[in-house]
C-alpha cells in the first residue's frame, strides 16, 4: 500500500510536468525559488539518498551529511530510522501540492491526474 502511495505522488509530479517546455518547467512563479523543474530535480535526489545511498549503497556512497549539504535539506532530522522512510511519501505528496499550484499558475491546468 505505501508503494502504491508513493507511485501516485510521483505519478502526479510527473503529470504537473508534462508537455511544458523546459523555460515554463524553470520559471519562478512565487516568492521563493520554487520551481517545477527544481521540485522534480530535489525529489529525484532526495529518493536516491535515501533507496539508494542509505539503503543499498553503492562503493564510495555516503548519505548527505551536514559537511556536504549546507542548505540541510536532504539530512535526515534527528532520531530520523530506517523504519520511518515512510518521509519520502510525505516528501512526495507535499510537493506534488506545489506542482499543482505551479503548474496551475503556469497554464491553469489543474487535477491529479
């Protein structure tokens, strides 16, 4: 069931994406530096981190520690086990909600899927 949670967030990510062309994909639409190409690029790093650097790393992977990762957005909060990666379903779901804002703001279209 949490696989099929996180297929359905990534599958609305990518659905917020398609057919834009990579100027509307990097467009700045709000106050921050949010993007829908930027939120594509953090989730794809952001599941690598933790299925494949964390979970079956590969010779010389290290998972991102303070020391590499200044802005502190892919290190684990404190205490963060293994047993709650159930993170990169929420991870996905709130920015699949960005996406859709930024996607509706971009063309208009909205929904799911």
């Amino acid at each position: 069931m949490l696989g099929a949670f996180l297929d359905f967030d990534r599958a609305v990510v990518l659905r917020k994406v398609r057919n834009l062309t990579d100027a509307d994909a990097a467009d700045r639409l709000v106050p921050s530096a949010t993007t829908l190409a930027g939120l594509v690029r953090h989730l794809a790093v952001v599941e690598r981190s933790w299925f494949q650097v964390l979970l079956a790393p590969a010779p010389g992977d290290r998972f991102p520690t303070a020391e590499q990762d200044t802005a502190g957005e892919l290190r684990p909060d404190r205490g963060e086990t293994l047993a709650g990666l159930i993170h990169i379903i929420e991870e996905t779901a709130r920015h699949a909600g960005h996406a859709d804002i930024l996607r509706e703001l971009t063309d208009g279209e909205t929904g799911a899927l």
